[in-house]
C-alpha cells in the first residue's frame, strides 16, 4: 500500500485518500479490526481474533496519520494497529 495522504474519520467506517484529488476508498471498522495484523499467528498465518467476539458496531479509540501510516488503537482491547505493520 502506498502512503497516505489523508485520512477521513466517519462513524462506521475511515476513508484513506493516498492524494487530495483521489476519492479515495473507504474501509469500515469491523473489517479493519478482523483484519489487525496483530492478531495473525506468526507461524501459521491464520487469525488469532475470533471475529464472532468483536460487535458489529465496533468503533476504534483513536485513529491518527503518521508519516503516511495510519495508526488504530481499538478500544475493547486496546490493541494497536497500524498500515505499516502489514508491510512487513
């Protein structure tokens, strides 16, 4: 992914602007919080976050742009996640 230029912050969903003349494309809470990087096993791959546990309606702490990655601390568990995190 490159970086981001912008980010837009809406009740159910982020939108990620990599310029200001792009729309953009808009990723909703539930699926960026089943999808952390964080809660994938390092051996196997698969996911460690039993998405039945998360609600629908999940909603993060705090959202913030660094340098063109964009950090999410989700607040039921506090875990952190970031775009440069799934670089790696």
């Amino acid at each position: 992914m490159s970086e981001v230029a912008t980010i837009e912050v809406f009740a159910d969903h982020l939108r990620l602007r990599p310029s200001a003349s792009d729309r953009g494309v808009r990723f909703h809470w539930f699926w960026l919080r089943h999808n952390c990087p964080r809660e994938v096993h390092p051996l196997t791959r698969e996911r460690t976050l039993d998405a039945r546990r998360v609600p629908l309606e999940v909603v993060p702490r705090s959202v913030r742009l660094d340098a063109g990655t964009v950090h999410i601390e989700w607040g039921e568990s506090g875990r952190r996640c970031g775009t440069a995190e799934q670089r790696s």
